[in-house]
C-alpha cells in the first residue's frame, strides 16, 4: 500500500512504565515529519501529554493500526478490552523484547519508518473461547483468552482433580496443582513455565498442561481445534472449588456440577511485527539458545 495514504494510528501507552512519555514525545515528533500518519490517543494515554482521546473500542473502530507501548501484559489487555476488532496490534515494549511486542522502547526509531510506510507483517493469532456453565443453569460467555485459561487449586494442601474431554472422548482426570489451556501464543507463557512446549505462533493447536501433577507420567497435550474442550471438578470431600483465570484476569470458581466449554474463537488477532521479524530469533534471545548457528 502507498506510503500517501493517511493512517490513523491509535496509540495506547502504559503510563506506570517509566519511559511512558518518552515513547509518546518520539511518536508525536516523527508524525509531525510525515503528513500521512494521523495520531488517535487512548484517553488516559493522550492525558499525559495534555492531548484529548478515545477509549480503546473507539480507538479500535478508528484506527488503521494500535501501538501500544507496555509490555506484553499491557497488549494482553488491550486485545481483551477491542477483540473481536480486527485493526493490527504493534506493540513495543517499554523495557525488553517480549515475546508478544515487536520492538523495545529503544528501537522505536527502527520501527516508526515500517509504520509510515504501512509496511508490517500482520501475525494472525488463534485465541480461545470460554462459555463456563454454571450449575444453577445459567451461561457465561468469556470470548477472548490469547494466552491461556488456567484452573488452578484454591487450597496450598490438597490436590485438586480436574477431568478432561476432547469432543467426545475422555482424556484423563488429573489430579494436579492446575491445569493450562494455552494456545500456540500463550505457549511461551505460563505453559512453558510449567514444562509445556513451545508452539510455533502459527501453529492450529491448543496445549494441555497439568501444572505439578501427581502422576509423573501426566505430560503435556497437544490437541488440534475441531473438537470442543470440556473441563469439570471431579468433588472431593473437604478440597475447595478451584479458581479460573483467563489470561490472567480472575473468572470466579470452578464448582461440581459446572463445567468450561472451550473452542478456538471464529475471529483471530491481527499482531503486527516488522516485516523481517523472526520468532525463532526471539526465542534464541529469550530462552537463551545457543549452537553451531548462533
């Protein structure tokens, strides 16, 4: 696409990060030098330059692509706050290369002649959907978890058991500390932590973990996507109902007699990256490979 046509870009800054300011004066400074590129502020974001803004669905709605300047959390949070918006989502984080953003603070320079040029890879991204059904009948809807759906113990001294369905067969019942729904972008995250593996972004899978199960042989799943997930409690006397985060924000406990329902969502996320990105060089650099090729 030509490099004339205007472009709003909407720009969301995490303004707890230091650096928050800096990131936006390098942003309003090289749009003043390109006349294509029209900036668009999340409210609080525009506040700490005194500039008027919109909130995030608004921003979403209006803008050509969102910049937003965090950290991986901080995109996380936007993605929740505009899915299912398609507009592509760059991110750089104010601090180190993460594994969701495209740059660090300190390469924004490299990154804003990519923008004015409309010259990013968009990285379709898989995200789960969630409909938790509670025992007195009634349905939750949660439609976006880009990361991960954890279930994990509520008590420090008992185990919890969750069971598992793929479609209509049954996995296994863990008895665990917790258990991971990731998808291929969230297995970087918690998954990987817990000994899960490491998807490529691209990757049409969902990955089961058992965090500390109590079955050695208890390993990491993966599982493709044309099968709904089902996932219960299995009751045990005196052992409390376990929590349920989705990507990290608390989605109340998960009871006997209730279960989570859960399929990839009909939309995915547009992430933009530079168009010589390289996943695999981030993970080099993240997970600090070495070998003949590094």
């Amino acid at each position: 696409m030509a490099a004339t046509k205007k472009l709003n870009i909407g720009v969301i800054v995490n303004g707890t990060k230091p650096g928050a300011r800096d990131v936006l004066y390098q942003l309003c400074e090289f749009a003043q030098g390109h006349p294509n590129l029209h900036l668009l502020f999340e409210k609080r974001t525009g506040a700490l330059i005194k500039r008027s803004g919109l909130s995030e669905v608004e921003l979403a709605k209006k803008s050509d692509l969102l910049l937003v300047a965090g950290g991986d959390g901080s995109l996380i949070d936007v993605v929740d706050s505009v899915f299912p918006s398609q507009v592509p989502i760059l991110g750089v984080n104010i601090g180190s290369l993460g594994f969701l953003t495209a740059v660090a603070e300190t390469e924004v320079d490299k990154i804003l002649p990519y923008v004015a040029a409309n010259d990013l890879r968009v990285s379709p991204r898989l995200v789960l959907e969630t409909i938790f059904h509670h025992a007195n009948g009634k349905d939750h809807f949660i439609p976006c978890a880009l990361n991960d759906i954890v279930i994990a113990r509520a008590s420090v001294s008992r185990l919890a058991r969750i069971r598992v369905e793929v479609g209509d067969y049954l996995v296994t019942e863990y008895v665990c500390d917790g258990l991971i729904i990731s998808t291929p972008t969230g297995s970087t995250a918690y998954s990987l932590a817990s000994g899960g593996p490491i998807l490529s972004p691209d990757a049409d899978s969902i990955v089961l973990t058992p965090i500390c199960p109590h079955t050695l042989t208890n390993r990491a799943l993966v599982v493709g996507t044309d099968q709904a997930i089902r996932i219960r409690v299995v009751k045990q006397s005196g052992v409390p109902a376990p929590g349920v985060q989705f990507d990290g924000r608390p989605g109340g406990n998960l009871r006997t007699h209730e279960w989570l329902e859960i399929k990839p969502a009909k939309a995915k996320v547009q992430l933009a990256y530079l168009p010589h990105s390289d996943f695999y060089r981030v993970l080099r650099q993240k997970l600090k490979w070495s070998g003949a090729s590094v």
